[in-house]
C-alpha cells in the first residue's frame, strides 16, 4: 500500500464503525466514534481499478489492520466499490429520493472476517430515458453536506462534475458534465496537447493554481460563446502558434474553458424562481477554480469540504444503520 497517512487511534474514546470512501482511483477510510470524532484514518491509490486485479478483500483487510479496527466492527462503504465493475453492485435508488433514506439501499457484502458487518451505500440513477444519469458516492457527499431539508442547486466538480437538484431533502434530478475526463484527453490526445505543458504533473499542476488570467479569459470567453467551444478549443492552439499566448498559460486557459463550457450549460438550466445560489462541494485547488468560475457566471456559491463532506455522509448513514437509540 502507498500514500498511507495513517494515525493511532484513541484509545479514550470507544470506536463505533469504520467509514470507507472507495473511488475509482483513490481508498480512504475512517475509524469513527458514534460522535463523528475520527479516531483514525488511512488512505492510498487502492481504488476500484487496482482492486480489480489485485481483489478487494486484501486492501480492506489490510487496512483495517492499520486502522486497528476492533473485531466485530461494522465497516460501512461508498463510491465505486459498489458499482457493477466493482467488488458488489449496490443497486441505484430511483430519483427522486431522500438522502436520509440512503441507508435503506445499502447491500450487506457476503464476506466474512473478524466479524465485521460490512455494507456498501447505493448509487442513485436517473432513469428518465430522455435525461438517463447515474452517480455513485456523490450522493453520500450530499447527505453529508446539506442540510435536511434543502431545496437548491448543488455544484460537484471533478472528472465526472456533478449538478444536483434537491427539493426538501430530496434528489430530484440531476445532470453529469465530463468536463475533467475532456480535460485530460484533450490535453494528452489531441493537438492540443502541443499547447499544455509536456509533462502530466506541469499539466494539473498549471490547471489546479490558484485561478489566474488565463483561467479566468478562458472562462469568460466559453461563457460569451458556449455554442462556439470546439472553435475555442482551436483558437487556444492557434493563439499560441501565432504568438498572441503562451505555452504556459495553455493548461490554464483549456481548464477555463471547459469549466466555462459547463456553466454555461448548468446557468440556462436555471429556472425562473431557482435563483443562482448553489452550494460547492470541492477540495482543494479544484474548489478555489470553481468558485471563480461560479461566480464569474453570476452565480452565489457556497464553498464545503468534499473529504468532510463524504465522511460525515458516511456517519449519518451509519447512525441510521447501527448506532441510532433501540
């Protein structure tokens, strides 16, 4: 295992479940007390993708073991691992549904060691046949950040960047933009990858800083012309071919006008009456960029934790699971 931040539990505080966000490239898990207090945690690059080699069984065991998960503990996951390419597919629940029902879809995995209980949270699909969606550990995200009763807009970004609607707790839609997957193939597979920085880590590097002109221009320039983005696309090379640009500021300027490609598309989404608050759930660099974007397209955003936002969905499902008053 690699990229471990593992710390020794607490010992004054008894643990309650342990909390796993499994993702396509990325495990993270918690040692939990019934409070939400983190006791521990570990985290490295054992995704679905690797554990489809190499099993997962292994890398939760291991784990666990690093977390020094008393036997008998119940581990409680989401994200990827239960996709259908996963370790069990947990099954969508149709929109709309209320996040604080989650619980009621998650799948007990037919594993046994050390007497964990071990469930995996659900997905939740879109099955209108003109609109079809599907997400899988956002969801989670949002039981952890919004409040019960919410009715809003609420903005996800990443390689899949999610915009969900709610009405009073409720998922009632929502929309999928690939805008980080497009990001990452235009920039390594397509010409204009002679306009990013050669290497991969340049590349995110120039894409994640904290937003500068180039950004912001690329931004703007997608929101004036949304219908025009491949010839957008075009100009960032040509620009930098007839010397108006330079190569550094291509990584920078592709990343803005993607994201303003997006908003663009989410804005005229926007109902009379919705209004253009929308709540952010971020990390990082990657929340800095959206903020400014978000609110170089008039909208109100307000900023939560995407880690936070995903372990304190796992404690509410896992309060309703298991640790709720009998």
């Amino acid at each position: 295992m690699d990229n471990k931040n593992n710390h020794a539990p607490g010992r004054a505080v008894q643990a309650a479940f342990v909390g796993v966000d499994w993702g396509t490239s990325s495990f993270r898990a918690w040692l939990m007390a019934a409070d939400g207090q983190v006791l521990a945690h570990t985290r490295s690059s054992e995704g679905m993708l690797h554990c489809a080699q190499a099993g997962f069984a292994p890398v939760l065991q291991a784990h666990l073991a690093q977390l020094q998960a008393p036997a008998g503990l119940p581990v409680l996951m989401c994200g990827m691992v239960g996709a259908r390419q996963g370790w069990l597919e947990a099954p969508y629940l149709h929109t709309p549904t209320r996040l604080d029902a989650l619980h009621q879809g998650a799948v007990p995995v037919p594993f046994d060691f050390a007497g964990h209980e071990l469930r995996i949270l659900p997905g939740v699909a879109c099955t209108d046949a003109r609109q079809p969606d599907v997400m899988r550990g956002e969801e989670t995200q949002l039981l952890g950040a919004i409040a019960p009763d919410f009715t809003g807009s609420v903005c996800i970004p990443g390689t899949h960047s999610k915009w969900v609607s709610l009405q009073h707790g409720a998922i009632s839609g929502f929309a999928t933009c690939m805008t980080g997957e497009l990001f990452a193939v235009l920039s390594r597979h397509s010409i204009l990858s002679h306009a990013v920085e050669a290497t991969e880590a340049a590349e995110v590097a120039a894409a994640a800083q904290v937003p500068d002109a180039a950004f912001l221009e690329g931004v703007a320039s997608a929101l004036r012309e949304p219908a025009a983005l491949t010839q957008l696309l075009f100009r960032l090379r040509a620009a930098q071919l007839l010397g108006h640009e330079q190569r550094a500021d291509g990584a920078a300027r592709l990343s803005g006008l993607l994201i303003g490609a997006e908003l663009a598309a989410m804005r005229a989404r926007q109902t009379a009456g919705d209004g253009q608050g929308v709540q952010l759930i971020a990390a990082g660099r990657l929340g800095t960029l959206y903020h400014a974007a978000l609110e170089a397209a008039g909208f109100a955003p307000t900023l939560r934790d995407a880690e936070d936002a995903s372990r304190q969905g796992l404690v509410q499902a896992a309060r309703r699971l298991w640790l709720a008053p009998r």
